[in-house]
C-alpha cells in the first residue's frame, strides 16, 4: 500500500525504535541475502562441474562486485540526500535526486559492460584467473558483464525505495527474481549444458527480472520518489552532490573487489582448490555481511529522517539498538558455523584439499563475525548523515587500508594460514579503529538537545 510522505515521517520520528527498526530491516535483510544468493548459487552448481569452474565464479565475483560498487555507490550517495530532505518535507528536492541517480546508473553500468566485453580476456586474467582457470572466467562473465545495466540500475532503484522506508516493494523484485535464478541455473548449466555459461546467464535472468518489477513499481506510481524526465537535474551539482555521497560506498565495495581480486591472485600459487576453497568461504562469509548490511539499511532511513528533524537521541538509540542486536545475532551465526564449518564446505565441493582451507578460513572469521555490526553502522551512521570524508575513511579500512597491506604480509609470513587469516585480521582492525570515531561522531554532531515539531 502506497505511504504519503507526511505518515511515513510521522512512523520515522515516533513509533517505538525496536518495533520501527524490525519493520524496516527484515525487507532489507531478504534483500541482501537475495543479492548472495545470485552468487551462492551459482558457486554451489558450477562446483558440481570441477573445482576450476568453482575457482572461475570466485574469481569473476570481484568483477561483479565493481559493478555492484558502482550501483551500490550511485544508490547510496542518492540515500543518504533522499532521506534527509524527506525528513525535511522537501519532496520535489527527493525526486529530482532519485531521477538523476537512475539516469546515472544506466550510463555508468553501460559503459562497464561495454569495456568489459571489448577487453573481456584480459580483464579476468588482472582479476586472478590463471591457467585453466580463464576459460571458465571467460565464459562466465560475459553474461555478467552484458547484465550491467540492469544489475546498477536495480540498485539505485531499490536504494532509493529503501532510503523512503518502502522497502517491501524492492524486496519483492529482489525475492523474485532470485528464486527465479535458483530454478533456472540447474536447468541452464545441466539440462541445457551449457556449464558455467548457463550459471551467468541464469544471474543475468534474474538480474534483469528484478530491474522489471522494479520499473514497473515507480511507472505506477507507487513511491514517494517520482523517477520523471521532468526531474532531471539540469545542474551538474546534483550529480557532483551524489557522488560526493556515494564515494563511501564506492569505496568499501569497490576495495571488496580489489580485495577479492588480490586474495585470489595471492592463492593461485596454492592451486585451483586454493582459490576454490577461498571464494567458498567467503560466500559464507557475505551471507553474513549481508545480514548486518541489511540491519543497517533498515537503521539508515531512520536515521536520516531523525536527523533531518533534529532528533538527536533518536539517532543514537535507533544506532544502539541495531549495533547491540547484530552482535547478539552475530555470535550465534559465528557459532553455528565453528561448529559446522567442514559438512557446510563439503556441502559445495566435495574435495579435500577445498575441504581443509576452507574450514581454516571460517575458523579465523568466525573470530570477528560478532564485531562486524559495530563497525559497518558506525560507517553508515556517518554516510546517512551526510558526513562524506570520515565515513569514506572508514569505508576504506576494510578491504583498502588494512586489508591491502595484510594480503602480502600475511601469505609471505605463513603461507596459506596467511591467507586464510587476512580478511578477519582486516576485520578486527577495523572495528578497533571505529570506537574513536564513534565517539568523535556523538560528542560533535548528536549532542545537541532534540528539536520539537
């Protein structure tokens, strides 16, 4: 049911903040988990093939990760001045904001996919395909590569329905299109055998699918959002604005696909079941990730609406809650899978070696799982609120500042316990550097007494 602006704020600035934090993070949790699940898949069916075509979905991820970075960024710098100027009342400002972004994601996830294509092998031969290895990453690419537009756009669109707290809608396109790519991958790579081809071109399927239902929910005008020519931005500071905002993301998602591409580049002396076992565990890994992106894109519109309305201590409690809860969730999630980590590896490739290098890996992630929480929304408390430069510094110590350095230290000291160690070593860095900020964060900008209506 389509929610007026006006009723959406009230919802936003007075119902309870555990009861509003639920109802607006579990659409968005689905819909993070949805986005794994497009990977997850494909990894788990392709793995039936051999472990090189398993070691080629790990590696093609990286590339699908910048096009997700670029949707990510694009749909994130639209959030994070979308939702304030609702909390503002400032509807036509919104709409003008969201229809720039969308017109951008269409132009930034053409030009990927039309690059990428041109120097296709090359280009997953510096992502960390070697050998026989580059015929698989070939193939499943460029199915990725062709689906770029829609996959950027679909982000910028759920983004933009998620920063006006209508989640549910993007939820569904997301749901469905993902349960359609679960259905059609084994019927692409077995029953039409077309191997790892069919495994991209069943992503492509359900990308594309959801990008529809999306379009079709703003063309009957069920948002606060209007996406219209008419709101395009004449002016290039609404564009230099959303970029501007969104470098945060682009930043932390752009450093995952660096950091994947560097961690496969650093295994592939180990072998194919090396770089295997790695993207494997790290589909579990983001499984993870994802749930507490999800609880923090619930926590992010509440946020920006308090903020906007100058409810001080409503940002802060709502930021409490989803922290305080997300660690609570994380330790029984990093529990499970200490318990479980070699069935749930053998579950995916049935290989000893893939075996034994995954099940060290989730062992050294499992450490820093509970902590995840903490330190992404003291990220994306400073991203939605429009703080560009300190959570772009915290968006990049992660997978960029700490993580960098650490995937060439790590290996050359121990070998492949260094490499399984290096993502959770990045991890616990950063949550350590967060506290400070957090800290700064409160004392400089939520102390103030909270406006009244």
């Amino acid at each position: 049911m389509k929610i007026s602006n006006a009723e959406q704020r009230h919802l936003m600035l007075t119902e309870p903040v555990g009861r509003l934090l639920f109802r607006k993070s579990w659409p968005t949790v689905l819909i993070q988990l949805i986005t794994v699940i497009y990977n997850t898949a494909d990894t788990y069916f392709v793995a039936k093939i051999d472990t090189a075509a398993s070691a080629a979905v790990g590696v093609v991820f990286s590339l699908m990760a910048i096009i997700q970075a670029t949707g990510g960024s694009i749909g994130m710098g639209a959030v994070s001045l979308i939702s304030p100027m609702l909390g503002q009342k400032r509807v036509d400002d919104a709409c003008t904001v969201g229809t720039s972004a969308a017109l951008m994601s269409v132009i930034a996830g053409a030009l990927i996919g039309a690059l990428g294509l041109i120097f296709l092998r090359p280009l997953v031969s510096l992502i960390g395909a070697r050998g026989e290895v580059v015929p698989y990453a070939v193939d499943y690419a460029r199915f990725i590569l062709i689906a770029a537009p829609f996959m950027t756009s679909a982000f910028v669109l759920n983004n933009i329905l998620r920063s006006e707290g209508q989640a549910v809608y993007s939820m569904i396109a997301m749901i469905s299109g993902g349960v359609l790519n679960l259905f059609v991958d084994p019927l692409l790579i077995f029953g039409c055998r077309m191997g790892i081809a069919g495994a991209a071109l069943a992503t492509m399927i359900g990308q594309m699918t959801s990008f529809a239902i999306m379009a079709v929910i703003y063309l009957r005008d069920r948002s606060i959002v209007k996406l219209r020519p008419r709101y395009i931005g004449r002016s290039p500071s609404v564009y230099l604005r959303i970029v501007r905002m969104g470098v945060p993301t682009l930043f932390r998602q752009g450093m995952a696909s660096l950091s994947s591409a560097l961690l496969n580049i650093q295994a592939a002396p180990f072998g194919a079941a090396a770089v295997a076992a790695i993207s494997i565990a790290n589909k579990l890994y983001m499984f993870v990730r994802h749930i507490v992106l999800g609880v923090g894109q619930g926590f992010q519109p509440i946020a920006g609406y308090c903020f906007g309305a100058k409810r001080y201590s409503r940002v802060k409690k709502v930021f409490w809650y989803a922290t305080v809860s997300m660690t609570v969730i994380g330790l029984c999630i990093a529990a499970a899978i200490l318990l479980f980590r070699e069935p749930i590896m053998v579950w995916f490739r049935d290989d000893p070696e893939v075996v034994k290098i995954g099940s060290g890996m989730l062992r050294f992630l499992c450490i820093t799982i509970p902590l995840m929480g903490f330190s992404t929304y003291v990220n994306q408390l400073y991203q939605s609120l429009g703080f560009a430069v300190g959570a772009t510094v915290l968006a990049s110590c992660r997978q960029g500042i700490f993580f960098v350095p650490l995937v060439f230290l790590l290996p050359a000291l121990f070998g492949i316990t260094g490499i399984e160690a290096v993502q959770a070593a990045a991890d616990l860095m950063t949550f350590l550097i967060s506290i400070p900020f957090l800290i700064f964060f409160f004392r400089k900008h939520l102390s103030f007494l909270d406006a009244e209506d």
